[in-house]
C-alpha cells in the first residue's frame, strides 16, 4: 500500500484516542485495536466509561453556559474528537443559530467523520482543520478564515491538554491562544487527574499509555488550575467535570465525581 493512501493515514493498527473515547462514548467509529485497548483499561478503571460520559455532558452545560449567558458566538474547538450526539457547532447554534464553530484534530478518521457530520445551521458557520495542538500559530492562522479575532470567542480544550507531556510547552501552547483572542473571550478546560481514584487512575493511565498514542499525561487539579493563572475562574472554579453546573438532581443530591478536572476562564 502506498503511504498516502486513506487506509495506511487511518493507521487501523496503532489505537488512537479519538476512536478509544468513540468506543467508551458507545460510537460505533473504531477499529479492533481501539477497543483492546479501550477493554484493558476499562477493566482496570471501570469507571472510565463515566468520566467519558461524563466528560461529553460538561461539554454540552459549558457551551450553552457560553452562549445563553455570556453571549459567545465563536468557538474554536481544539481535539474534538469523532462527533458524537451534541457536538459544540449542534448546541451553540440551537442557542444562537449565527454562531461560527473551528473544529481541529489530527486523526484522518476524524476528519473523514467531520466533513460529513459537522454540517451549519444557515445563518452560522461550522469549518474542520486538520492540525495539531503542538502548532497553535497554524491552528490559528487557518481558524481566521472563519472565525473573527478581534471579536471574543471560546477556546475549547476538553481531554487535549493531557496529550502535551512538557508543561512548558504546554504553557507556551496556552499563552499563544490566549494572546490572539480579545478581552471577553473564554477558555473552557478538562484534563485527567488521579484526584479522585489515585492509584486505579493512575494504572489505567499507564495501561493506555503502553499502546496507545498520543500518550496522556496526569497533572493534579492544583497544576491545571496553574497554567491560567491570571485569568477569571468561572463558579464553580476548578471540580470534577461532572459537578461543574450539573443538571438538576430528581433527589437534590451531587453526581459522583470523576477523574477528569475542568473549569471555564475568561480573559479580562
């Protein structure tokens, strides 16, 4: 097979996080070696399939949180995996058709998916770039082309910054972002933490890493919250993102929490 063919660039035999997360999420967009690798770890971290879910739903309450109450009608939304059922384009524009969504991520399977899937409402916009969070000056030259940067937008990093092993760099990475937006403009974060499971996370994590790539990196809630610092923490600041503004509760009670730490930031 040539190298540039579609299936040799699908790369149907090395597990990738995007189909690993489909298959937890029950898609049906994976091949075999994502779902050995998504069973190893499910079996050492049942709970994995909840904090995926629940990770999805934070996704949901954060954009309609940034459309409904702070008025965003932009969102670049970085590593945002296979579409699944209400993606951020599906829940921006049923609060506010006009909105304009940037998809990226770097799996071909993604973007096979996405240019099928990620269709606009009339008065929106919705674009896929293929490209990678290592290079946020391409992210952002190519995102201009749809969105408007000198108007405040969101910045979605859900389950991508775990995927930056040097803290340095991920900084870097942040700071660029940051500094091409305007004052007024959001950015909305969740990263995988031992905060809640300790050493079954941990295990679960060093299973996934031992075959699947990019490979995740755990950072503390503290560390996390680190990188913005500076910036305007949204109530109820940094949690488990299955306590960040959940539904309502039928008995009143919280959800259980899950190893995967977000929080919303604004830039003043």
């Amino acid at each position: 097979m040539m190298a540039d063919e579609p299936e040799d660039k699908l790369q149907s035999h090395v597990p990738h996080t995007a189909r690993i997360w489909n298959y937890w999420l029950g898609g049906k967009d994976h091949f075999p070696v994502d779902r050995e690798v998504g069973e190893r770890v499910r079996e050492i971290f049942p709970v994995v399939i909840e904090l995926a879910r629940a990770d999805r739903l934070f996704l949901g309450r954060a954009v309609r949180y940034l459309t409904t109450e702070v008025g965003i009608r932009q969102f670049l939304d970085i590593g945002t995996g296979l579409p699944t059922q209400d993606n951020t384009h599906e829940v921006a524009q049923q609060a506010a058709p006009e909105s304009r969504i940037v998809y990226v991520d770097n799996d071909p399977l993604v973007l096979v998916h996405a240019r099928a899937l990620l269709t606009s409402s009339e008065e929106g916009a919705t674009d896929y770039i293929d490209a990678d969070l290592h290079d946020p000056d391409n992210i952002l030259r190519q995102a201009a082309k749809t969105l408007d940067f000198s108007q405040p937008m969101a910045i979605m990093l859900l389950g991508v910054m775990h995927f930056i092993s040097d803290d340095d760099e991920l900084q870097r990475i942040i700071d660029r972002l940051l500094a091409a937006v305007p004052s007024g403009s959001y950015i909305a974060v969740a990263n995988t933490t031992t905060a809640v499971n300790g050493e079954t996370t941990a295990e679960a994590v060093r299973v996934w890493n031992i075959d699947a790539q990019p490979k995740l990196k755990l950072r503390t809630p503290e560390r996390i919250a680190e990188f913005f610092t500076g910036l305007e923490v949204v109530e109820p600041g940094w949690v488990s993102c299955s306590r960040w503004r959940p539904e309502p509760e039928w008995d009143g009670g919280l959800p259980v929490e899950v190893d995967q730490w977000c929080g919303i930031v604004r830039k003043p």
